[in-house]
C-alpha cells in the first residue's frame, strides 16, 4: 500500500484506482450476459483493482448460473477475485456485505440489464458522493432508471449535472470509505425505525435518509442503456435485446460493443417468420453492408438468403441497349432520365420475381441492404401472416416500410388484420412482401420493355399513380397491394443523416438517345427475356455479360472462351470465370478497360511480368492475353488464368477465422515461405519489381500446400527517389490506388522528399502477411475496423500481439522484424529467406 507522506513508485496506480467490488444481480439473464459482461470486460479500469460477484435470486434459471459459474472460472486471473453467490432472496443486500467482507474501497451494484459505457467506474468515482447512481437511458421511448423519479429535462440532457433524489433504482456506486456508508442498508431488519414496504430500494433510501446521506443521480456523461427485465416477459426481453442491438448495429456497425471473451453470443433460433423465403439484396462492392445485415438477421432470428444485386455503376452502354425506357419518362422531383444506380436497383428486384416464379414460392419477403427494423418488427410480421391465413385474404404486394406520397388521409385499416391497411401512391422498396401471383403479373407487364424508377412502377401496377399518361403503357393494373401499419423498416439513415450512401443517388444520368433501333432491340430484348425466364442463375448474375447463351466470347491464343459468371471485382479490373468451349476447362479471366496511356502500359506491363516469372512454382501463369480498341477510345485487355478453385489464402483465414482453427507453425512457414520465394523473383528481376500489394486475397491456393502469388497490377520499378513535393503527393496518391491500406508500408503514408522507396515496401506487407496467417488478420485491421487512423497505427510501430496463442514467441519476433516503421532497418528479401531457414532449423527440426 501507498503510506501517508509517502510518493507512490513509479508505475503503481493503486491511489488512481480505489478497490472496487462489483456485485452483479442475476435472474433469467442468460440471452443477455454475454453482452453485458462483454462491457464489463471492457471497463477502462485495471482489472486487478475489480472484485467480481454475481449473486443469483432465488428463482434463477440453471442457464444463467451456468454461464455466470464458466465466466466467473474463465476470468478468476484476470481479476482481484470472482465469485458465485447462489440463491439469495435480497441481492442488493448480498453484494453490499460481500463488498464490505472484500474490504473495498467502493461497491458498485449493477445487473445485467445495465449495458455500462466503458468509462463509468472512473467518473462516477471522481464525483466524490458517498451515492451515486448513472442515468442510464432505455433504447425505446422515454423510459429510463430514472423514469418517474425526474422530469424529461433531466432525461433528455437539457439540464446536465447530479441531481439529488429521495432514492434511485439502481444501479448504485457507494463509497465504503466514507463512515456514514457503514449504515447504509437494503435489508429492514438493520433498521430500527422502518415501517415501509419490504422493498430493498426504499428500505436503502430510508437508511440513506436517516443518516443525512444525499443520493444522487448524474447524466454528465453518456452512462449506458438500461434494458429492465422486470417489465417484461423473458420471450419479450430477449426479442427487445435482438432489436436494441440490431439498432446500435445500424447506427454504428458490427459490434456495436464488445461482447464477452468467454460466453458466446446469444441467437435467437433462426425462422423464416413464415414465409417461404426471405432475401436480402447486397451489391457485391458493399461487403460491410451484407456484414451489418448478417448479423442483424441473427440477431433478430430471420433465416434468409442473399440475392446478389446487379450493380448499375457497371452497366455499359452495350448492356444498357437491351432494355426499352418508357417514352417521355423523367423523374418526377429532379426532372431527369433514370440513373444506373436506379436501372440496377430495378434490375436486382426483376431478378428476385424471376426466382420466385421459377421456385413457385408462395409468398416472400425482399429487403434491401440498408434497412433499420423496428421495434416489434418480427412479432408484427408473424401477425400478419397469421391474419392473412384466418381471413383468406387475396393479396400481391404489402410494404413494410414506405414513404407516403399523398398528404390526405385515403387508407384505411383492412377489417379483421391487426396491422394491414390499404394503401394510396407511396415509395420505397427497401422491404416489402411478396405472393406467387404478385411476382407473375409484375413479370406479365413486361417492364424492361418500358423501363421507369420502381417506385413509379409499383405504384402504377396498383393504379395508384397520379401519371395516367405513364399507366396507360401498363394495361393490367391489378395488383393487390397493403401496407403494414406501423411500418416494419425504415431507412438505415435519411438523405440528412451523417453517413448517408446512396448507390442509386451516386450514379450517372443515362442517356436514352444512344439507342438501337426499335425493331431489333425488341427481337434482342424477346431473347434476352426468355434466357432471364429460364434461369434464376442468370438474372442473378450474368443478366448483362454478354454470355446468355452458348456462344464464343472471346478468343485467346487459340483458346475459345465463353464467360460463365462474375466473381470479383478489384479497383480497375472485373474478374470472371469462364471456360474453353473446345475442352471444358474452366479460367479466368481479367477484363481491365483502359481510359489512358498509363493504364494501357501499367496493363502490358503486368501481362510481361506474368510472362517473365512463368517458372516460379509460386507465381500463377498466365494462359493468354487479348488486347483490342473500343469505340470512344478505351482499350480493352483480357487476361487468362488458370482456375483456382480452392480459392485464395483470404478466404480460408476468414473461415479459420471463425473458429479459431490457427494454422500449425509448420504450415505457417511452409506458406509463408513460398509468398517469399515468389517475392524474390521479383526484387532479383533486372530493375527491381515491387509488388506493392501483397495481402492474403493475392495468394491463391493450387492445392492444400501449394500456393500462388497473382495480380500484378499494382507493380511498379524500385528503387524510386522522392524529388519533391509533387512528386511525393503523386507516390501517396498512387499507392492509396494500389496498395491495400491495412497492408502498406508507414513511408507510402508519407512520402517526403528524398524519401528512397525500394522493396522494402514489400517486406512490410510480407510483415503484415506473416501476422495474417498466425491470427487471420492483418495487424492494422483492428484500428481500421474501429475506424482509428490506420496510418497513424503503422507509423507508431506498435505491434499488438493476441494473449492466448498457439505459437512460439521466435516467430512474433520474426513478424516484429519485418514490421520496422524505418525501412532502412527492414531485412531485404534474401535475408528473410535465411530467417525463415534459421528458424525452421531451431523450431521446427522435430517436425513440430
């Protein structure tokens, strides 16, 4: 201990840290535990300065007391203490005397109901009350812990500061030190004078108040949330859990905080709401949409699918030829043609009614990728369901979150369906349900023959729409369509919000006067129609790439090649699998369009570097090269490559990734080694090559041993002398084109004049690889996805390793070697090849 008159040691923080025991009150709370301890676990305060306790009532569920017991094992090291209290009918009164018993400085007495900001201990401590409870707000409504004890203003933050009550529900901080606390009492048998109700918050308030000890509430700070589990059912907490979180999640991506180490997250067992099939649109390119929405639906329990959307920013002008606009279309608010953005959206909806058909689902729900469901949204969707079955009704379309277009009131609620109502000119289609019948008369009306936004189509299939001139091209308008009132979904965020992307919004006009004529693209558009009818596959994902049907589409070398499907894109190559109509061998195949001088040689220059390195075992070969002139002065390249279906070394580390299968240290290296061997060849190549953008999605398994380094697009020659500030801003900018950022080496981050950039560059990235393959992820990854400053992160040179590793610590140092921030200090590529050998020889000599 730290002694009156004495200095504390440098490094001892035990007078900045009081002793605190934390009594946590546990009933049926084992769907919420995870979370709320997952926020515990994250308190900033020093773990060894924390007693934790939970304390069980008596009618506690064996679930909960399970988890809080393998918790409470899991962490005994972590903290000063860790217990488990069982059965104990005044908990508040259990976990005060526990804490006195612990001799601690301050009892801070909470539940799992309280979801508890990061930094609560520390600046409720420094309040210096002897009680003090933290506003916490609840994630609906008005309701609080303070809910009936102060006003809105309080609540609602317009007036900050502590606020002295009568009592507080909780949860309470009390500092033990002070004398007076010593009287403090949830239990009427220490009272004298107490005639009350047996309730331990008025029983402590009464012995707060005889000893003059003023209890306070403050709403200084953003304290937590607070999801009481007295007011409601367990089904009905655990279902408001699933919406509080998908909320947060909405507002701030996955996760919206962490939860705990040693408990797995709680999922409700995933249903289809009853509903043949629910699909969520995602557009390729927007992978963190898709992980938002993943696991919002299990949060919510929804089963569904993906339904990959057609991306309208890739439409060319070929591809757009095969559709028919509606003559004299504009769009109603900005007086314009359609957008790409909205074409593919349009697109991406006709696909999914395509799929219906062809599957014969009876009745679906479609949401798009950028939605926020409501409070109640999955109960009210079973509901209306349920009414739909019992009333019979006949029924095409219902939305479930919309934007009213008509300002009077000319909807009504359908007779015998809690939640239906007709429906009057509205749009959105960020979800809706659909029926068998609705799908086929949306496709009956042939709408890519006259092509308008969808939500004018929509509108117009239910005679709604005020435009008769734009309906009269739609002569069967019987659609049968409801919506759900209150909505189901609203928008992720408005065009007001901060963070709004709109992929419709963000596109280019299209210009409807570069068209076919009318006679031919009607024949074409019949065809097209047809394929898109036949299969769900191709309206998913070769609508638009010219390889509906069995036909050559380029020839290569002799080869003969039709493309099957897209299956990534990159910043300025889209990359497809194809197969050799001669010999059914499948490929792939890199288109890259070209719109310069520079990116023309930056191309030729990649099919050379592939054609120099063909006998490097590591390098993927290429098969051909096809080069040729379009229309409007872009040069096309297609580059042919062998199929690599075991896929790349990316994406077995976000597999491993989800279980924790690490990779033994033999695989490692042995991986690791031949992304090296790859390496050399081209820092030995006569001027240098620097590849610039070595990651995991760059290495391509040949076979479960046996890797390839691909895409050489972003090579560039070394060494290269920084000559001035244009020049520096020039490398910095080129490098955010080329160099993926949680992979780039500090000096791409700041170029200064003089700076010498060599290769390396690539020995840091190989740093970054080397981490990857141990833990799955780069090491910047984390301050990228918390959405840190990633070069910042590089540039500190701290290396932040996992605390319960599989490997020795040699090979960490291996990576911290690479991972120099000065590159003069970075071994050259020969050197690291000795170090691999070296600690191949003093690690893994017994085959470990």
């Amino acid at each position: 201990m730290v002694f009156p008159g004495a200095q504390p040691d440098d490094g001892d923080y035990r007078h900045l840290y009081p002793k605190v025991c934390l009594g946590i009150r546990i009933n049926q709370h084992e769907h919420i535990l995870p979370y709320s301890m997952g926020l515990i676990e994250n308190l900033k305060y020093p773990k060894d300065r924390i007693h934790v306790a939970f304390f069980s009532e008596e009618s506690s569920d064996q679930d909960t007391l399970g988890s809080a017991k393998y918790w409470s094992a899991q962490n005994s090291k972590m903290y000063l203490s860790t217990a488990v209290i069982e059965n104990r009918k005044n908990t508040r009164e259990e976990a005060l005397q526990w804490a006195r018993m612990k001799n601690c400085d301050f009892a801070f007495i909470t539940s799992p109901d309280d979801f508890l900001m990061a930094n609560i201990l520390k600046k409720l401590i420094d309040l210096k009350f002897v009680v003090v409870s933290p506003l916490l707000n609840g994630p609906f409504g008005t309701h609080s812990n303070v809910h009936g004890l102060l006003d809105s203003s309080f609540f609602d933050r317009v007036k900050v500061g502590s606020q002295q009550v009568y009592y507080c529900n909780g949860p309470h901080l009390i500092n033990l030190k002070e004398i007076d606390s010593s009287y403090l009492t949830f239990d009427s048998d220490n009272l004298k004078t107490y005639n009350g109700p047996d309730n331990p918050i008025q029983i402590f308030a009464h012995s707060a108040y005889s000893m003059k000890i003023p209890v306070f509430v403050d709403n200084r700070e953003f304290y937590g949330y607070i999801l009481d589990s007295t007011f409601y059912s367990i089904n009905h907490h655990r279902r408001l859990l699933g919406y509080f979180l998908a909320n947060l999640i909405s507002d701030n991506g996955p996760m919206p905080f962490p939860h705990s180490i040693a408990l797995e997250p709680w999922y409700p067992t995933p249903s289809q709401l009853g509903f043949d099939q629910i699909y969520v649109i995602n557009l390729k390119r927007r992978p963190e949409r898709l992980q938002k929405m993943d696991l919002i639906m299990r949060l919510l329990g929804i089963e569904y699918r993906v339904f990959e959307a057609v991306d309208g920013h890739s439409l060319t002008p070929e591809q757009l030829s095969y559709l028919q606009f509606l003559p004299g279309y504009e769009d109603p608010y900005y007086k314009r043609p359609m957008k790409k953005g909205e074409i593919g959206c349009f697109l991406s909806h006709y696909g999914i009614w395509n799929h219906i058909v062809q599957r014969g689902f009876e009745r679906v729900l479609i949401f798009e990728d950028d939605v926020r469901f409501s409070e109640n949204s999955t109960v009210e969707l079973s509901t209306v369901i349920e009414d739909i079955i019992k009333t019979r009704l006949e029924w095409d379309l219902i939305y479930l979150g919309r934007k009213k277009m008509t300002p009077h009131g000319d909807e009504f609620f359908v007779p015998g369906h809690r939640y239906l109502s007709t429906l009057a000119y509205s749009y959105w289609t960020l979800g809706y349900a659909l029926s068998l019948s609705g799908a086929q008369k949306l496709l009956a009306a042939r709408p890519l023959e006259k092509m308008l936004a969808l939500d004018e189509f929509l509108p117009i299939m239910y005679d709604k729409h005020p435009n008769k001139e734009w309906s009269s091209n739609f002569p069967e308008r019987n659609l049968k369509a409801y919506a759900v009132y209150p909505v189901v979904v609203t928008p992720e965020r408005y065009t007001h919000d901060a963070g709004y992307v709109s992929d419709t919004e963000a596109s280019t006009i299209v210009d409807f006067g570069q068209k076919k004529n009318q006679s031919i693209l009607a024949r074409e558009n019949e065809s097209l129609r047809n394929n898109v009818h036949a299969s769900s596959t191709v309206t998913k994902n070769e609508l638009f790439m010219g390889c509906i049907n069995s036909k050559c589409d380029i020839e290569a070398d002799g080869r003969r090649l039709v493309m099957l499907k897209e299956i990534a894109q990159g910043g300025f190559s889209v990359i497809f699998l194809a197969k050799d109509i001669d010999s059914g061998e499948k490929v792939v195949v890199k288109k890259i369009d070209c719109h310069s001088t520079g990116e023309i040689e930056r191309t030729r220059k990649e099919f050379k570097i592939h054609e120099s390195f063909g006998a490097n075992d590591n390098i993927i070969h290429i098969l051909a090269a096809v080069e040729t002139l379009l229309d409007g002065g872009i040069t096309r390249f297609y580059l042919v490559f062998p199929y690599r279906n075991m896929g790349s070394l990316q994406a077995e580390l976000e597999r491993r990734s989800s279980t924790k299968e690490y990779f033994d240290a033999k695989k490692v290296i042995s991986l690791f080694e031949q992304v090296c061997n790859a390496v050399r060849s081209l820092h030995h190549f006569n001027p240098p090559l620097i590849h610039r953008d070595l990651k995991p999605a760059n290495v391509l398994f040949v076979d479960e041993d046996h890797v390839e380094l691909t895409d050489f697009g972003s090579c560039m020659n070394g060494p290269v002398s920084v000559k001035d500030g244009r020049h520096s801003r020039h490398l910095v900018d080129d490098a955010g084109e080329h160099s993926t950022m949680t992979y780039r080496a500090p000096e791409l981050f700041n170029c200064d004049t003089g700076t010498v950039l060599d290769q390396s560059i690539d020995i840091w990235s190989l740093g970054c690889v080397l981490y990857a393959i141990c833990y799955f992820k780069s090491p910047f990854d984390e301050a990228y996805e918390k959405g840190d400053s990633v070069p910042l992160a590089a540039m500190s040179g701290r290396i932040k390793f996992p605390s319960d590793i599989p490997f020795p610590h040699s090979l960490n140092e291996l990576i911290l070697q690479l991972l120099k921030v000065e590159a003069r200090e970075r071994p050259d590529i020969d050197s690291v090849m000795t170090l691999l050998k070296s600690y191949k020889s003093n690690n893994l000599s017994n085959g470990n």
